[in-house]
C-alpha cells in the first residue's frame, strides 16, 4: 500500500508581503519571490492552486524546485487545458528526484504533444485520448518526422516514470486519482509511427560530415608539423651546442676577449 506523503495542510498560507508572489504580476519578479521561499511554503502554494493534488499518494510536493513551482503556478503549464495533469507530472518527476533542466525539457515536449492533439481532434481533457486517437494521429506520416524527438520525451516521462508510478497504485488509489495521469503512449507507437530510423541516419550523415571537414583540417595541420620538425631538430642542436660550450667555458673566453 503506498503511502500519501505529508503535505502542508495549513488553509491560510502565511507569506511576508514582501516575499508573496501572489502579490505581484511581473513573471520575474514571481519566478524571484518563489525562489526566496522555503520548499513548505512553495509546496502550500502548489496545493492551494490544485487541491486536487492532495490525493494524489507518495508525492513529496516539497521537492519541487522554485523552477517548477514557477511553472505550475504562473508558466505555460498553468495555462494549459491539462494543467493539473502537467502538474501531477511535475510533482512524480520531482519525488524521482529528476534533474530541473530535464523537467523543463519534458513539460515542453509534452505540452507539445498534447497541444497537437488537441489541435487536430479538439479534446478538451487528456483523457480524451483513446487509442483510436493515437492511431489515427500516428498514421500522420509528415507530422511525425518532426516530432521523433518530442515522442521520445513524453514516452520517457509518461511511460516510463509515470508508468512505473501507475504500476505501484492500488485499485482504490487508481480509481480515486487516476484520471490525474497523462495518458501512455501506445505500446510500439514510436516503432510503428515515428520514422527514428530515419532521424538517426540523418544524423549520423551530418556528423560524418563534420568529422571529414575536420579530418581534412587535421591532415593539413599535421603537414604543417612534420614540415617543421627539420628546422626545430636544427634549433635544437644549435641549442645543445651553445650548452656544452658554455659547459667547456669556451663561450665564456669568446665574451671576455670581445670585451678587451
């Protein structure tokens, strides 16, 4: 059975003026202010503007950095039609412990996505998505050779870490919370739909590409140096030279007799 983690339950969430985001419409100046609170407070905040994240089990709302509690609170998610989803998926990613930077990634990719389809089959909630809508969208061959790297994401964040969340539910915690996860990417999707064959050749073309420029730059360098090792083995040797006659003293003879 798992376990709902503690969470602020406070209803009045007590903040310095100062300090209150909620205060304030400059995005900078938001983004500063959740940076200056403790992890309690913007956690407060998180659950005051979803309460229904308060069943969803085993999130620590208080990993979520000042970062993404921007994002919840004020970014692009907040505005989003499947905002209390995204935020779900921030909060799963978070508890993981998953980098910010990737978590910035991924809440693009998947709003992305969800943009796309909501764009070509009007749903209005995630849950919209069946898998006749994947199948359909997938048979959009053009739209998936852009979307190769985008997939790839919402594949990582919502099949694998909010599968594996999924995966350690019980039944009563499924039906009571459950419509608050994004829905998986079918099984095989990207194998059968999103030509990554082809992305990776390309790639690959593009840095041999590179690399021949910089194997030819590299031959020419290397001409450069084998030309001059003849006059630097002749520096050398003079050098050496000058050494041991230093060494006998018989340079030291040639100065004193140019100085009488």
């Amino acid at each position: 059975m798992i376990q709902t983690l503690p969470r602020p339950t406070d209803k009045t969430i007590e903040i310095p003026p100062e300090h209150d985001p909620r205060l304030i419409d400059s995005a900078g100046k938001q983004r500063q202010r959740l940076g200056w609170l403790s992890a309690a407070h913007r956690a407060a905040l998180v659950l005051e503007r979803y309460p229904e994240l308060r069943a969803v089990p085993n999130c620590n709302w208080e990993c979520l950095s000042a970062s993404a509690a921007f994002g919840m609170l004020y970014g692009e998610s907040s505005r989003h039609f499947a905002r209390v989803e995204l935020a779900t998926l921030a909060g799963i990613l978070a508890t993981a412990g998953i980098d910010g930077s990737y978590t910035r990634q991924v809440d693009a990719a998947v709003r992305s996505v969800l943009d796309l389809l909501q764009q070509q089959f009007k749903i209005s909630a995630p849950h919209e998505i069946t898998l006749d809508v994947w199948e359909a969208w997938g048979r959009n061959t053009d739209l998936m050779r852009t979307l190769a790297i985008r997939l790839r994401k919402y594949a990582a964040a919502v099949n694998h870490h909010v599968g594996d969340y999924r995966e350690r539910l019980s039944r009563e915690q499924h039906v009571r919370m459950g419509h608050l996860l994004l829905p998986p990417l079918p099984k095989q999707f990207r194998q059968r739909f999103v030509p990554e064959a082809e992305q990776r050749a390309a790639a690959q073309r593009k840095r041999k590409a590179k690399t021949d420029v910089i194997s030819e730059c590299a031959t020419a360098i290397l001409a450069l140096m084998l030309a001059r090792y003849p006059s630097i083995d002749r520096f050398i040797r003079w050098y050496r030279q000058q050494i041991a006659r230093i060494e006998s003293g018989e340079l030291l003879a040639v100065v004193l007799d140019l100085a009488e």
